[in-house]
C-alpha cells in the first residue's frame, strides 16, 4: 500500500472517533478512573455499625438479671454488655423490661461519637433509641437502682413491757413493744414515720436511727415522735422507738386495831381520804420522784409506821412518821406501795376537850348507839353496819338500801354538827339550815349533777356512782375560800330514791395550820 492509502485510512479512522465523541486518549485514561470512584462511594455507604448496650447499677456489683427487648436483646447481668455487629445504617430500638420491685431504671445515656444524627435515652419508658450511621459504634448505658428498705424497731423499758404501739406513714402499722414494721423495695427518698401518742400507757422517751453512716443522714425526735428516713440506693435503715411504761403509787391504810374505823387524808401523789384499811392508788406516772404526806389524824388516832415496798428497785422509797411522808421513788412499770400505820389510842389516851364534837346528834345532843357526826366513820365501807352511825330519822323507809339512784328535781340538804380537827386543838362545826338546789340525774343513775346543794350557792358537783353497793356515791371539789385552797370529798348513799344520807371531809391549810373537817347531812326530795 501506498504512503497515500496509509494515511488516507487513519485519518478515516480518527474521524469516527470524533463523531462517536471518543478521545483515544480519555477513553484508556478517564474512563477508568470515573468506575473506580463508583464502587468506593457504594461501598462506603454500605459499612455496618455496631450497636452496644451497657447495663451499671447503684450502689456498683449489685447481682440482679436485666432484660431488654428490640435491637440488642437479650438478658445481662449488671456490669454485662449487649452488643450487635454489623448493622446497616439506621434506627433501632432497645428497651429494658421493668425491673420492679428490686430496681428502678434511672438513666439511659447514649455515646455516638458526636454524630449529627444523636441517639437518645429515656429513663421513664427505660428505651433507648440509636441513630446509627454507616460504620458507627453507638452505645447506650442502662443505669439501674436498687431500692431500699425501711424499719421501724419497738423498744419498750422495761423489757417486755408489753403494749401494743401503731405508727402512721412510712412504714404504718401496728406492733407489740418488741415487734418491728418493715417496707421494702422503696426508691430512695425522704419517708416518715410517726408513733400514735402511746399515753397513758408509755411514753415516747428516744427515736434513734441507724443508717450505717450514710451521708445522709436520718433521725429521730421523741418530742414530735417522729423519725425521718433519708433513704439512699440499696440502703437499710432502722429506727428505734423506745416506749417507757408509767408506774404507780399506792398508798395504803393500817389501823391497829385492825377493825378501828376512820378517815386519813392526804396531800400530795397519791391526794385523797381513805378508810382506815382503804388505799388510794395513782396510775399512770411517769418515772420520778413523787411524795404522799398524810394530814395529822390526831386525836383519834397516831401515825406510828410508814413502810414502803417496792420490791427490790435500785431506787429505795422510803416512810417516816414523824413527817407522815413516804417518798416514793419511781421505776419504768413500776408499782410501789406504802403503807401508812394508824394507832387509835387508849379510850383513857384521848381528852374529853380533844373530843369534843363527837357523839352530836343533829340538834347537838348526844345520840345514843353511835359515835355521831365528826367521829371519822365512813359508812360506805359497810352500809348495813354503818348507815346506823348517821343521824338518821328513828323510823327507817321501807325498802332502804336498795335504790341505785335517786330522783331528779328539788331537793333539800340538812348539815348536822360536824367536827374540825386543827392538829393540837379540836371544835364542833355548827349545823347548817336547810339548803335548797336540784339534781340533775344522768346516765341511768351513773352520774349526778348537784346545784345549791352545799355550801357555795350555785355551784355544781358531779357525784359518780360507785360500784358494789347500791346508791354510793362518791365526788372532789377543789376551790377557794376567802383565799385559801380548800379540797372538799363527798360521799353518798342513797336510802330510797327520796332520801339520802352522806357526809363530807375537807381539808383547809392557812399560815402553816392544816386542819380536816367532817361532817354528816340528809337530803330530802321536795318535788
């Protein structure tokens, strides 16, 4: 071929290239290049990620499953790890089955690195939500906490006191002086509990709380009866009530001879009057220092013994006649009795002058067959012996003794001569003019309300019933006259329910004189 054809040809050939828009060139060289960075792109785009979950509790190491459902699931101890490899690009859903009672989910906080598309967590629905970009690691950590536990302790002093103690809050309940309350699986918190008041039983004397040296710290206080339970992760807390029993006083009456009747009164814990072998109790004390001092019974009689007993107690109480006192020391639940002896002397030991009073009728005149107004007899000791001792009317109503209650409305009281005794002197206390007032009767005879019946016009006494005896009534009133404390007991009895005998002591102190006054009367309904 000629060099003319040769070239001919060629130049044909590059012409088709042009017009098939083909560079030799670009063809071996871009061409190859554009498909290479094709398949990177594609491929970039398709790397998996990697999904972690991790499970932490509080306090740290405690044992306990938790399970989680989506994508990861599966079941982890605490401390454990979930994880899912190779996932394509996307969103995915974990969420942690409710842990209750022991734990509460606390936080989900995820990590992806700073990613624009941010992976989330929520506590309240315990689901975390990864957003998850090609090739990224996203984890999300599960925080869960243990709850705690709660306990109230009874304490009582003495030991095995008894009782029964209820408490309102957290925890709330009742138990025995020993028993405990306990709440488990609480969130951590601030909870409170509170004793119901336990009078007049026990007192609240300490609340102390042991939380093992958290720092935060719970406590108690007796005064409100209270204890705050500052409660934290996985914590016990115990709380101890300690309620102190309340003791009691007795006084307690001797006379010698066994069978001498009379009244004793006396000032003090326990106050009141007693028949010669009667006590007077008071309840309910609290531990401490009490004293009973019994007014001076001469003439009729002589204080020659105060002993106590209170069984062994490290605090010994203690009598002494010659201040007719007994000092009781007082013991947590305990009783402690002393005992007062009265010695009625000699009928030659006692002066016409120190007697004087006694034997009075109601017109003042010796009444024959009883000792009369002002002798201490107390007749509700035995009424069918002693109703006879009160100047009562020669003819008995038919039917006395068995009423339980007297009848509402006007009624008339008539005092008789009665007999004031001022340690070394004595006096006849003259007799009253009839007095006019009402009785209210309450309750079936359980209780009566007495207006203008004494002394004091227009003030009120409430007589209680008493039990055993038909119609005993018994009341204090405490007042002043011109200034000075008087303490007035009455006590009645009723004969039918229009008639009533009874009599009354009474206790008057001035410018260091003390001085007791009895004295007998009879009602009559007037209606």
């Amino acid at each position: 071929m000629s060099h003319t054809t040769d070239k001919i040809i060629y130049l044909s050939l590059i012409a088709m290239l042009l017009v098939t828009g083909c560079s030799l060139i670009e063809g071996v060289t871009g061409g190859d290049a554009e498909t290479d960075g094709t398949d990177v792109d594609s491929d970039q785009a398709r790397r998996g990620g990697t999904l972690i979950v991790d499970s932490v509790t509080a306090p740290a190491g405690q044992a306990a499953p938790f399970q989680f459902t989506g994508v990861p699931t599966g079941t982890i101890s605490a401390g454990g790890t979930l994880v899912v490899s190779d996932v394509a690009p996307g969103t995915y859903t974990t969420t942690e089955v409710d842990p209750a009672p022991n734990f509460d989910v606390t936080a989900v906080e995820c990590d992806d690195g700073g990613s624009p598309s941010v992976s989330s967590g929520d506590p309240q629905t315990r689901t975390a939500v990864f957003n998850l970009d090609p090739g990224e690691v996203v984890r999300c950590t599960f925080t869960n906490t243990r709850r705690g536990t709660l306990v109230v302790a009874g304490q009582t002093v003495p030991d095995g006191a008894g009782g029964r103690f209820q408490y309102t809050g957290v925890p709330t309940g009742t138990i025995s002086g020993n028993g405990t309350l306990a709440v488990a699986n609480l969130s951590p918190g601030t909870y409170t509990a509170t004793e119901v008041d336990p009078a007049p039983d026990f007192d609240l004397t300490s609340v102390e709380c042991d939380d093992g040296g958290s720092p935060s710290v719970s406590i108690g206080d007796p005064g409100s009866r209270t204890a705050v339970f500052n409660l934290d992760a996985g914590e016990m807390i115990i709380c101890t009530f300690t309620n102190t029993r309340r003791g009691s006083v007795v006084v307690a009456g001797e006379t010698v001879p066994e069978d001498a009747s009379g009244l004793f009164q006396f000032t003090g814990v326990p106050t009141g009057t007693i028949s010669g072998n009667g006590t007077l109790v008071a309840s309910n004390l609290t531990p401490g220092t009490y004293t009973s001092t019994q007014i001076d019974p001469a003439p009729e009689f002589e204080l020659t013994a105060v002993a106590c007993d209170d069984a062994g107690s490290a605090t010994v109480s203690s009598g002494d006649p010659t201040t007719r006192s007994a000092v009781y020391n007082l013991d947590p639940g305990e009783t402690v009795t002393c005992t007062f002896t009265n010695e009625k002397p000699t009928e030659g030991d006692i002066s016409s002058g120190e007697a004087s009073g006694s034997g009075a009728s109601s017109n003042g005149s010796p009444e024959p067959g009883h000792d009369g107004p002002g002798s201490g007899t107390n007749p509700f000791e035995d009424p069918d012996r002693y109703l006879d001792d009160f100047p009562l009317p020669a003819d008995r109503p038919p039917g006395a003794g068995t009423f339980k209650a007297p009848k509402p409305g006007p009624w008339s009281v008539t005092h008789f001569v009665g007999q004031m005794d001022c340690g070394g002197f004595s006096l006849s206390v003259p007799a009253s003019p009839p007095e006019r007032g009402v009785l209210e009767v309450l309750a079936g005879g359980q209780t009566i309300i007495g207006t203008g019946l004494q002394d004091a016009q227009g003030v009120s006494i409430t007589m209680n019933a008493q039990s055993g005896i038909n119609g005993r009534y018994s009341s204090s009133f405490q007042g002043m006259e011109e200034g000075v404390p008087v303490t007035i007991n009455y006590f009645w009895q009723v004969v039918t329910d229009e008639y009533i005998v009874g009599f009354l002591t009474a206790s008057v102190t001035a410018e260091g004189v003390s001085c007791s006054i009895y004295r007998s009367f009879e009602m009559f309904y007037t209606g």
